[in-house]
C-alpha cells in the first residue's frame, strides 16, 4: 500500500498515530492536575514499565495535558553520571515561561533563584568562564538554591516556583524521563522535596518515567517513597487496545484489516505498543490493498522482524561485550526453562540470577561483574534481590533466534 500514507510511528518517543489503551491513566492525571491546583494535596506520579511499552508517549501526553491546563512544564531526560542541576534547571526555565506570569518581578525573581541553582553546579571556587550558563538573563538571586547541598536547594528552588504558579491558580509538572537513571544524592533529594512541597500544599509535582526497579531505586532513596508517588505500571496492551492502535490510524486512511490479520498481529506482537507500531509499518508497505489479510501479515512479519532486530534489539544488544553476551544468552534460557503449561515467555517476568549461573555451570560470584555491567548498561534490571530480567521485551526470544 502507498508508503507515503502510512501512519505507524515505531520510534522510541514517538507519538504514536493512536494512543491506546491510556485513557485510564490520562484521566487519572486530570484529576491530579485539578486537585493541585486547587491546592489540594496530591501524590507526584511515576510511570514505570519496560522499554517500549510507551512511557516517554504517556509522559509527553501528560505533559500536554498539563499545559492546556495552563500549567508550566518542563522536561529531562536523567542520563548516568550526569547531574541534575543543569538538566533541571533548563526544565524549569523553560515551565516559568510557560506559565506566563503577568509580574515580570516575580518571573525575575524566579528566574535568578534558577539561575543561582545552576551555577552553583561549578562549585564555589570555580572562574567565571567555568560556570555553565543556564541561557537566563535575569540576574542570580545568591543565598537562594546555592547551598551546594541539593537537598535543600531543591526544596527552595520549588517553594518559590510553586509560589508563581499558586498566584495564577495553577502548577508546575517536572517532568523526569529514565528517572532511574538519576543518581543517589540527587534522588534522593527530589524525593525529600517533593515531600516537603506537598506537606506546604504548593503546586508543584514530579511526573516521573523509567524502568520497573523504578520504585526500588526510590524506595532505597527515601523509605516514605512508596506513599509519596502513585505508582502506575505502563504495560503491553490488551487484545481490544492493541487492535485499536492498528484499527484507528488505518480507518484514518481507508484502509482496513481482516479479522485474522489481527489476531496474528497480536500474536507477533504480544500488544507491546513498539512491536504494534513496528509490524504495522512493515505489513502496510508490503500489503499490495487493503484489506490487510493474515496472508500479507505472514509474508511481512520477517521483514518486521529483522528490522526489529537492527534497530531495537541489534543497537542495545551491541553494548554488551562477549562475556555480557553470554550471561544474556543464559538468561535466556533459564526463563525459557521456567515455560510451563498455558504460559508463554511473556509471562516469565524475571529469572533467579542463581538459575543462570546454573545453566553456565559457574559460581554466581564469578558473574557479578558481568551481571553489574549489565544493569548499569541498562540491559537488564533487579526489581527485588537475586532476580533479574530483560529491560526490552521479548529479548529472550530474540537471543534464541541468534
Ligand atoms: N498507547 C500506545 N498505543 C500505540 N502505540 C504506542 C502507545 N504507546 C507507545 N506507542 C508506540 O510505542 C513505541 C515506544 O514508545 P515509547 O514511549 O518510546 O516507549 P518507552 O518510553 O516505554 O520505551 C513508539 O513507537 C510509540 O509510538
Ligand atoms: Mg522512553
């Protein structure tokens, strides 16, 4: 069919011809966005969920919400050995002139606290020439956010951006994708002001997104973490949202699918929203008209498949080096070990890291190095102690197809 009207977005963060299956959790945020800016108390939010099942989609989709709420946003991506001062206060710059203050005092004032935050960064004997600058003009508000310890620099940098938005009725969303990739001090931090800021009802919330050891991570940060966020496990869709996410974006072009064309796709694609967009894209090129049959899905799917293997498997599978590799393999095979009666891979969430020391025949001490780099890779996670699993679904599977 023409591939110049195909509609499907397979793409990490890309924003998908359909967002299924995520009316729930919109609709629970609209609430949030209600309440706080009544200055009713609520609980930040955190998406969490393998790669590609739409977190980043859900995240920017939430923070769309909260700017025709009229609310200011701003977002980061946390990456590893990276800080947060920098990347925060870019996110908040960018919230305090969404917002839109009509005082251009108080927005002054606003943007010098942010401006203080940042450069604080350099440390206090740094050279002018060293500072990073954060693209304010306003002039630094110093005694504000500067304290050097995060901790208390965040709770001040949001009292008084809360301030500006509560004087309008409205919020601020920080927005934190990859959250787990945050390091200690600095979540550990954001955890001690978010608490802070609801116990002083000021409008600001942290919508966070990132892997399912998420609230581990936050849990070993702060213990209070578990009731201080609403935890919400972004998932593979179910069979109905999964063909909606086909359905809709094709009606759009006149275009259709047999009924059994979908029950193969979701077959394929287990309803992960990457593989949906993926095959989608692939069948519609290779489909000669619409209707799409369960025949063109078939011929498309290795087509579908090695393109999944380059570009979502292939480029994370390559970070691993030969010995990684072989720990991954075992993984592999100690999940496929566990497939019993009525269940399929899908199912088998994590593994015993001492069931795979077992399938290589070594003492699970030898492995932690290569376990370690695994999970600081991003490769795999531990959501609880002596089990691990594969960030990107159906990573086993393609490692046996290898
Ligand atoms: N609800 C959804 N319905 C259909 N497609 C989706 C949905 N959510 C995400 N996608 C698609 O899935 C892919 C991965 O989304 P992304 O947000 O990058 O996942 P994650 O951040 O969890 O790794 C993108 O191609 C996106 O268009
Ligand atoms: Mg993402």
């Amino acid at each position: 069919m023409d591939p110049i009207r195909n509609p499907y977005a397979p793409g990490a963060g890309q924003r998908p011809p359909e967002l299924a299956g995520r009316g729930p959790q919109l609709a629970a945020f609209g609430v949030v966005l209600e309440r706080v800016s009544h200055g009713r108390p609520e609980r930040s939010i955190v998406l969490t969920g393998l790669r590609g099942v739409g977190k980043t989609v859900l995240l920017n989709a939430m923070r769309s919400a909260a700017v025709r709420r009229g609310w200011g946003t701003g977002k980061l991506e946390a990456r590893p050995d990276q800080g947060l001062r920098r990347p925060l206060s870019s996110a908040l710059h960018q919230a305090v002139r969404e917002l839109g203050h009509p005082d251009p005092e108080s927005v002054t004032h606003v943007l010098g606290v942010i401006r203080s935050f940042a450069e604080r960064d350099a440390g206090p004997g740094a050279k002018v020439r060293d500072r990073w600058h954060p693209g304010i003009d306003a002039p630094a508000v110093r005694g504000r956010a500067d304290s050097g310890d995060i901790e208390i620099d965040l709770v001040e940098l949001f009292t008084d951006l809360g301030g500006l938005a509560a004087d309008q009725g409205r919020g601020i969303a920080v927005c934190v994708d990859e959250m787990q990739d945050v390091g200690p001090d600095d979540v550990s931090a954001l955890c001690a002001a978010c608490h802070e800021i609801s116990q002083s009802g000021l409008p600001v919330i942290v919508v966070g997104a990132g892997l399912p050891h998420l609230p581990a991570v936050l849990s070993a940060a702060k213990s209070y973490s578990e009731r201080l966020f609403g935890y919400q496990r972004i998932d593979r869709l179910d069979r109905e949202n999964a063909d909606l996410a086909l359905r809709v974006p094709a009606e759009a072009e006149d275009a259709a699918y047999d009924e059994e064309a979908l029950a193969a796709l979701y077959d394929a694609t287990g309803g992960y929203p990457y593989f949906i967009q993926a095959y989608g894209k692939t069948v519609w090129d290779l489909a000669p008209h619409s209707p799409i049959t369960v025949a063109d899905v078939a011929v498309a799917a290795p087509e579908a498949e090695r393109e999944l293997a380059v570009g979502f498997f292939g480029s994370r599978f390559e970070r691993a080096t030969p010995g990684e590799r072989e720990y991954l393999r075992a993984m592999a095979d100690a999940a496929s070990a566990l497939v019993g009666s009525g269940e399929t891979l899908d199912d088998i969430e994590s593994v015993l890291t001492a069931d795979v020391a077992a399938v290589l025949g070594k003492k699970p001490q030898s492995l932690s190095p290569a376990r370690d780099a695994l999970l600081k890779k991003g490769l795999i996670y531990s959501g609880e102690r002596g089990r691990i699993a594969f960030t990107v679904p159906h990573f086993g599977a393609f490692l046996r197809s290898r």
